[in-house]
C-alpha cells in the first residue's frame, strides 16, 4: 500500500517524494515534511529540534496579531523570537510566522511587523476550534465568514510583502466543507501561496478520520498551489499512506513529533530504527537546556512539564516516575529525577 521513499502508489508519477524540494510563493523548502504550528509549544527551540530532526519548514505556535499590532511585549520579544541556529542546522529552510486574528488593519499592521522580524512566510489560523479564539471571529470562525477571511489574507500579504499562507480545517461542523470552498477563495482571490489542510471538522478536534479523498479533491482543484496536508499523521505509516493517497504537496506534523521528533526522520527515510535510551535521555537533556537558555532556569521548569511526559514514556517510566518528574519544582531537581530514573532503566 505504501513505500518507504514516500513517493505513493506504482502509477502516480507526479507526485515527489517527500526528501525533495518544493517551492511556497518562490520560497525554497528543501523537503516536504513540516513542523505544524503547535499552540503554546511551538517556539524557536522546539522548531529547531525539528530541524534537527529533518523538517524542512518549521512553524511558529499562532500568535495574536492583536497583541503584535499593540506591541504586546512578551509577544514580540519571546514568540516573534527567531534563532539564527533555525536556518542553518539539519536541512535548512524557512520559518514561518502563523498568526490568527479577525481585523484586516489589525493583521495587515502585525504582519508588517512579522516581516521586520525576519520571518520567510506568514501562515494564518483559521482553523483553532478553541471557543475563546473562534467567539472572537478568528480561527475556525472565519469559514463561516469567507469575504472577511479573503481579507484578512490580502492584509496580511499587502502588510508584509511575504507569501502568504493559510492554515484551514474542512467545515466547522462534521460533514460541512466550508473549509473547502474558502480554500479555492483564497487562492483566487487572497493570492494565498499555499494551504495547510487539515480534513477534519473544527468540531471533532483531533478525533475523528480525516477525509483523505475531501484533501485528494482540494489538491487536484488547487493545483498547482501546494496544499500541505495536516491531521491525523501520528507515525510512519500514516504520513506515507495519507501522502500517497492524496497527492499532496508535503506533509505537516503536530502532535505525533511531540516525544517523537525522530518521526521527521523516519519519514524522510534518514533513519529505520527507533530510538535508544541514550538517545532519548540525551534528546531530553538538550531540551532542558534550550528551554533555560530561552525562559530562565525557573519558568523553564514550569513549561517542561507539558513536554516530559512522552518522552517517560518511551523509556518505559511508571506513572509515578512521570507524576514526580511534573511535580518537579526546580531544573535541577528535575535534571537529578532524570538521571536517576535513567540510571534504573539502565540496570538489567
């Protein structure tokens, strides 16, 4: 059903293979597998983690362009923040700025700023189904309200003279496909460079079957506009068959990267074994480290708790080593849990 390069079935010859470049709004991308926006998570660090892992683009965590426009401090200093290292380890590429927000002059003024930044690509959110996002007429509001979405998207290219791309479910309810229909929009009429699909309703969130043949539909409409397929592309085999299946462009990984950034590399076919335990307890200590280099020794002890739990996991870590490991109060109390948790899985 599947095969290992990523290229899909015998008889479709079009498609590439996922290790070979492509092209968003005449930005090179140097293979098609991306980091997808991860709300709260995604900062400089943990893309560059995915760059060293294989991505060929990475994403910010969405950030409000109300809180850009209106010169949010920790907003410009920390998650407009773009390292140098994003540019220059494992593959290269660009980085992408993702912002939602509902004002056209509002997004048109924080993607000017985003550019000033340095950022290669501005990616829009309308697909959050978080209710605090979609009650202000941002995220996944926006699929019922299509003239207004073009112009957010016009905005935001006029703004900052980038390509422009947007990030979209396929309806706000199961079975709808308003996402769909603004897709072509905002192609034809927004001049936006590329569209992030995830093909499943704002409704079910991360359950539910995504609707391969709805995003197999989309890419054969769009073509030639890249569309980047999201959802549901937790390990190997599902990145390789949802790729095949619908002819996308690339593929973009969220929550199956997380604990598991050697995913990248298995699909991009650098690498066929699963990780060792020193390998996993060295990806953690780099994690650590990043994390206070970006926050401080005391708010990074706080962050890292939403990340520990998979990787304890991989090492076979009870839910009493894991409970311990988030109580942990301090980098070095949790450096110190660390350790001796591996110093157990290391005895025979």
């Amino acid at each position: 059903m599947w095969r290992a390069d990523g290229r899909g079935y015998p008889g479709r010859v079009t498609q590439q293979a996922l290790s070979e470049p492509f092209e968003i709004g005449g930005v090179h991308v140097p293979n098609r597998v991306a980091l997808a926006p991860l709300a709260g998570i995604g900062n400089w660090f943990v893309r560059l983690q995915a760059r060293r892992h294989g991505a060929g683009l990475v994403v910010s965590e969405m950030v409000s362009s109300f809180a850009i426009h209106h010169g949010n401090r920790k907003t410009l200093t920390e998650l407009l923040r773009i390292d140098p290292r994003e540019r220059t380890t494992g593959p290269g590429g660009p980085v992408a700025i993702q912002l939602f927000g509902q004002d056209p002059d509002v997004m048109r003024s924080a993607a000017s700023t985003v550019a000033e930044r340095g950022a290669d690509i501005i990616d829009i959110n309308m697909g959050c189904p978080v209710p605090k996002v979609c009650r202000t007429g941002a995220g996944a509001a926006l699929l019922r309200d299509p003239a207004r979405a073009v112009a957010v998207a016009r905005a935001a290219r006029e703004g900052s003279g980038l390509p422009v791309t947007v990030k979209l479910r396929s309806g706000l309810r199961a079975g709808e496909r308003d996402g769909f229909e603004l897709a072509l929009r905002l192609v034809e009429d927004a001049g936006v460079s590329a569209i992030g699909f995830h093909p499943r309703s704002a409704q079910v969130q991360h359950k539910g079957t995504p609707d391969l043949e709805l995003a197999a539909l989309l890419v054969e409409r769009l073509a030639p506009t890249p569309v980047v397929l999201s959802g549901g592309l937790r390990d190997e085999r599902r990145v390789l068959d949802s790729f095949a299946a619908t002819g996308a462009a690339a593929v973009m990984l969220a929550r199956g990267v997380l604990g598991n950034p050697w995913l990248f590399g298995g699909v991009l076919g650098l690498r066929s074994a699963e990780p060792g335990r020193e390998e996993v307890l060295t990806e953690l200590d780099w994690l650590i480290g990043r994390a206070v280099e970006h926050l401080g020794a005391e708010r990074a002890a706080r962050y890292l708790r939403k990340l520990y739990p998979p990787y304890l996991e991989r090492l076979g870590a009870s839910k009493a080593d894991q409970a311990a490991l988030q109580g942990s109060s301090s980098i070095v109390e949790a450096r110190a849990l660390i350790e001796a948790f591996g110093t157990l899985a290391a005895t025979p």
